[in-house]
C-alpha cells in the first residue's frame, strides 16, 4: 500500500540521516587526537605565473589527514566539522606555524619571489588577537609579509562587517596580501570587492573545470577576469587541469594558475626538492 511505502520512504532517510550523524561522530572522535597524534600535514599546491611561461611563483597550503582508522579524509569532510567544534583554531594555527615556517625557507634559499597563500576560517578570522598573532608569526619566522596572503572566503565579511573591515585593513598596514576564495560561488560578491580592499581573487574551480564544454563558464570567467583587472586585482584560475583551459585563461590575460596540469599539492619535502633549487 501507499502509507507502506511511504513508511519505507521514512525510515530510508531516517537511516541516511543517522548514518550521517554516525559519520560525524566518527570524525569528530578522531578529529580530536589527530592533530596531536602527528597525522595532520600541510601540503604544497604549486602557484604559476600564466603570463610567464608557467613559472613557479608559490604555493597554496593545504591540509591533509592520513588517519591509521579511516584512511586519508578531505578537508571538505573535516574542516567544516572542526569549524563547528571549534577546533579549527587550533588546526589553523598549525597550518600556519607549518606552512609559513617553509615558506620562510623556500624564501631564503630562491633569488625569486616567492608567495605562500593559506586558507583562513571564519572562526580563526575573527579570534581577537588574530592580527597580532600573524605579526607574531612573520617575527618568528621572518617571512616578509609580501610573501604571505591569506585566502578569506564571503563568510568571514558576512558575520561582523566592521571587525572584518577593520583586521583586513590591519593586515593590509603590515604588508600581507589578502585574497578572496571560491569567488563566484556565493552571493553577494560585487558589492565586497568595492568595499574591501583585496589584493587577489580566485576564480572558483566549478567555473574553471568545463570551460571547454560550457559557452556561459567562459562568459562568465572572462568577465570575472576583465572586471578584477578594472579593480587591479590579480586574478587566480583554481583547478586548471587541461590545455585547453591553459590557453583559455591565457588568452584572457589571467595573471595566476593553480591546477593539476601544474601539480596537485604535495608535501613540503617533495614540493622543495621540486621547485627550488
Ligand atoms: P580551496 O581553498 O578552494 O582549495 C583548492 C582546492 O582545489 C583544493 O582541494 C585543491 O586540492 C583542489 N584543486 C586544485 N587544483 C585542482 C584541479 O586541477 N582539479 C581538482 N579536481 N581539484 C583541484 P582540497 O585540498 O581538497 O581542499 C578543499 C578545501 O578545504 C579548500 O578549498 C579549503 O576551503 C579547505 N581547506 C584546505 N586546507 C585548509 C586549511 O588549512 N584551512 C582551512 N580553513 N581550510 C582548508
Ligand atoms: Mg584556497
Ligand atoms: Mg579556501
Ligand atoms: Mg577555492
């Protein structure tokens, strides 16, 4: 009957959902010692000048968990949960502790320029000392600030507009580059590239990922680019992983590339013995 299988349908996702919450749980549980247990690490995703002939130019960090329980799980599966519980804050600073620590000895060992971007949270954002903090932390490692951005995404600018106005502006004053991530994946953005000052923006993945299939992600970008250059911002294309997407963003004069055709991220070891020399 009809009420049966509409039971059926019930309990189907009352299974999914719990499965989901069982998940969490499972995550969450071992979220908690992963950090100190030594399986988080920073990985390196090379950086590359379009204009200049695929020249390295930095790295984004990113970070990875090899769990001995669950295998290697994507930040896309954990850090929103370590978002909600708080302990990004702590696996945030690892990141940047590790990440600037290298960047900073890339940075010494090259007669080139070299950039470290790292992904900040909304939480980590908005922690009080987060400003001092990262001034304390190009002390520590002297990394010129130049050498460091920090990627924001819409959510940080969305919760208390004038602390974020007022820290971005801040670590402008020291001299560290602030970019805005997975633009045009959310709402609003126009109206935050007028009204904060960023250095960068990033062309989101989806966009990038079926240029060659789709007429309106290649309006779209295109446009994207033109209007940053008119706001003299430099432009990343994220997830480049073919030729075809290589000459497009080139032809649009793109400043920045990041994608499988150049590297996926990789230790700091291998990305070292890769591209310095
Ligand atoms: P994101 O900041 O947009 O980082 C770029 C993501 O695109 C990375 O995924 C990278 O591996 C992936 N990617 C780059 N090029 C390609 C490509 O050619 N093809 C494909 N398929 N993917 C490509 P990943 O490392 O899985 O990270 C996912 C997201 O997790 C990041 O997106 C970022 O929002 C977050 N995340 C990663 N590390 C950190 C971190 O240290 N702190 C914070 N707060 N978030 C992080
Ligand atoms: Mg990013
Ligand atoms: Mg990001
Ligand atoms: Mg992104």
């Amino acid at each position: 009957s009809i009420a049966k299988k509409e039971g059926a349908v019930v309990s189907f996702f009352g299974q999914e959902t719990q499965k989901a919450a069982h998940e969490r749980l499972l995550l969450e549980s071992h979220l908690l010692d992963a950090l100190h247990q030594g399986e988080l690490a920073v990985y390196f995703q090379p950086l590359v000048s379009v204009r200049d002939k695929k020249r390295l130019v930095g790295a984004e960090a990113l970070l990875r968990w090899h769990s001995p329980e669950l295998g290697n799980v994507g930040p896309d599966r954990f850090i929103p949960l370590a978002e909600s519980n708080g302990q990004i804050i702590e696996i945030g600073n690892f990141v940047l502790h590790e990440a600037m620590k290298h960047a900073a000895h890339w940075c010494k060992r090259s007669n080139n320029p070299f950039k470290i971007a790292i992904n900040i949270s909304p939480l980590q954002f908005r922690e009080r000392q987060f400003v001092e903090h990262i001034e304390d932390l190009l002390d520590l490692y002297e990394l010129p600030p130049g050498t460091l951005e920090l990627e924001i995404t819409e959510g940080i600018l969305l919760q208390d507009e004038h602390h974020a106005r007022a820290s971005l502006a801040r670590l402008r004053h020291l001299g560290v580059q602030i970019s805005l991530d997975d633009f045009g994946t959310g709402y609003s953005s126009l109206s935050y590239l007028q009204k904060y000052a960023f250095d960068t923006l990033k062309i989101d993945r989806s966009f990038i990922s079926n240029l060659e299939f789709n007429e309106q992600n290649r309006e779209l970008t295109r446009a994207i680019i033109a209007m940053a250059h008119k706001l003299k911002l430099n432009v990343v294309a994220e997830g480049v992983e073919n030729a075809f997407q290589e000459a497009f963003i080139q032809a649009e004069e793109c400043d920045f590339a990041q994608g499988y055709l150049y590297g996926k991220a990789i230790p700091a070891e291998k990305f070292a013995e890769k591209f310095t020399h």
